[in-house]
C-alpha cells in the first residue's frame, strides 16, 4: 500500500467525442476506486491543452478512461508514447486497429474468426438504395456504444435517412439474429459470457442507463458455446494486439449451433461505470473493482 501511495496516477476522461457522457461517468468511478487502492489519483478532462497538463501533472502512469474517437482510436496513446508516460489498456496500432470496424474485420477474417459480411459505403448511396440486403445494419466505422446505428429489418420499404452527424462513409454489415453474447479479456485471461438482455436493440441508453439492460452471468447457454466465446475473445484480443482489459461482442442464433456464432467488435477501452460489463465479470471472477483497476495501472507500459 506504501509504495501505491507514492505512485501518481492521472485519470483521463470526459474529452471531445461523442462518448464523452460516459466517459466522465467511467473516470469518475475509476479515479474513486483507485484512491480506495490507494493510488494519489489526479482526474484531468481531456483537451487540448492535454500535454501541458500532463506535463505539469508529472504522474507515474496515466489511466486512460477516454472513450470514443481520439481517446481510444491511437490519437492519445500516441502522444503518451511521445512524452514516455506509461499507459493502461492497448497501445497505439492496436487501439487504432480495433475503432476502425472494417480493418478489424479483415484481422478476424485472417485469424479465421467468424464475421458477418459488411461492406463500406458512402452516406448518399447507403440513403439512395438498399446497399445489402435486409436485414442489415448501418453504422459508424469508427464509433463505439452503439452511436449511430440503424437497424434495416425485412420489408423495409425504404433506406435509411440517416443523421447529419453520420459520417459520409459508414459501415453496412449484414444483421446479425440471436442473443447477445460479450466477453471480457483480462491480460490473457477471459474472465466470462454474459448474456445482454433488453427489450428491443442494445443502443446507447440501454447500455448506460441504470435497467436499460439485464447482464446474466455466466451465460445459460450450452458448454460448446461458452468455450468458443473464451476462446475467440481470447483470439480476437491477441491478433488485434490488445494489452490489459478489452470486451469483444457476439451475437448467437441458438437454431444454428456453433455456426450461429459471430463475432461483431472488439472494445479496447470497456466501459467501467456501475452498469458496465467488464467490472461485472471481474467481480464474478473474485475481483472487486478497485483491485481490477490497481491491475490495469501495474499492467500499464509504454513502448509495446
């Protein structure tokens, strides 16, 4: 505990992305568990006068608790390589790797990681006509928490109008049916399946807001399944180059088996507010949430 309390860890958080609601909310519960720990803690909102700041800050490490573009895309783990500040969570490749949906998607591919088909359009012809068929879904390439995402069922008569704050390029991707499947990776370790309830699509409010969604964990879903889930969050975590804690998404179509498994994404940069999943399947796992962040600031380095 002595040799924490010398150690100087400054929280990233808020920034400039659209995540940046939760991001705060990520911060603050993260900055709390690490004094618990024992840490000196510094909370510092993320602008641009970020490297000044750190500068002046002069911490141990830097818990970065950013989420979104430009704190989980490489941007800021690539100024923390410059200054030689130690960092938690995955450096700058594979951050930047994983935000980008489609490249991703290719890293899954050669790993023989099962993916559904996507494609990526422009705005205008996604909104001129059906770019796939439907059932699809339209979003983001590099967004996460399920911002700007539209669901094109059966029978849609038309495309989707989408937003003026949708980027001209986006992601289409075939529609994935089935239950909700995501798993936590912990260093090399996955911790657990949890199933994601809700009463209609797993958006931005059901992940965030306090009963948006129901976690059940371990998931009550066949051994054969569980297994392939450890094994391919695992996978996902390794080919894309993650270090300390990531989550990668599954969808599963319990009529088909083992082929009704798809892996959709991986988050390098997991959620870590009270409703968040990766804490829920650490704590399953033995460890509480301030021993879960204590880890991912010794994990932190800088360099690799």
């Amino acid at each position: 505990m002595s040799s924490r309390a010398s150690h100087r860890v400054a929280v990233l958080l808020g920034g400039p992305s659209a995540e940046r609601e939760v991001s705060l909310s990520s911060g603050r519960e993260c900055a709390k568990a690490l004094r618990t720990a024992g840490f000196e803690v510094i909370e510092i909102d993320a602008g641009e006068d970020l490297p000044q700041r750190l500068s002046d800050a002069a911490p141990d490490c830097v818990f970065n608790a950013l989420h979104g573009r430009w704190g989980e895309d490489g941007c800021v783990q690539g100024m923390l390589e410059w200054l030689r500040i130690p960092y938690t969570h995955s450096g700058v490749l594979a951050s930047a790797l994983a935000m980008d949906k489609a490249r991703a998607k290719q890293a899954y591919a050669a790993a023989n990681l099962p993916i559904v088909q996507s494609v990526i359009a422009t705005k205008g012809d996604v909104m001129a006509r059906h770019v796939l068929p439907a059932p699809y879904v339209v979003k983001p390439n590099n967004e996460g928490s399920s911002v700007g995402v539209y669901l094109v069922m059966d029978g849609a008569n038309s495309p989707p109008q989408l937003s003026a704050e949708m980027p001209e390029e986006v992601m289409v991707e075939t529609y994935a049916p089935g239950r909700e499947l995501t798993v936590s990776v912990m260093g090399e370790r996955a911790l657990c399946v949890t199933e994601i309830i809700t009463e209609g699509w797993y958006d931005y409010d059901a992940k965030y807001r306090p009963g948006g969604s129901r976690h059940v964990l371990p998931a009550e879903i066949p051994v054969e399944i569980t297994e392939a889930c450890l094994d391919y969050a695992v996978r996902a975590h390794q080919v894309l180059g993650c270090r300390g804690l990531s989550r990668t998404d599954f969808r599963w179509d319990e009529g088909r088996g083992l082929a009704g498994l798809v892996l959709l994404e991986t988050n390098t940069q997991p959620g870590m507010t009270p409703t968040s999943l990766s804490p829920e399947q650490a704590a399953h796992c033995g460890i509480d949430f301030p021993e879960l962040c204590a880890w991912l600031v010794e994990d932190a380095s800088c360099g690799r």
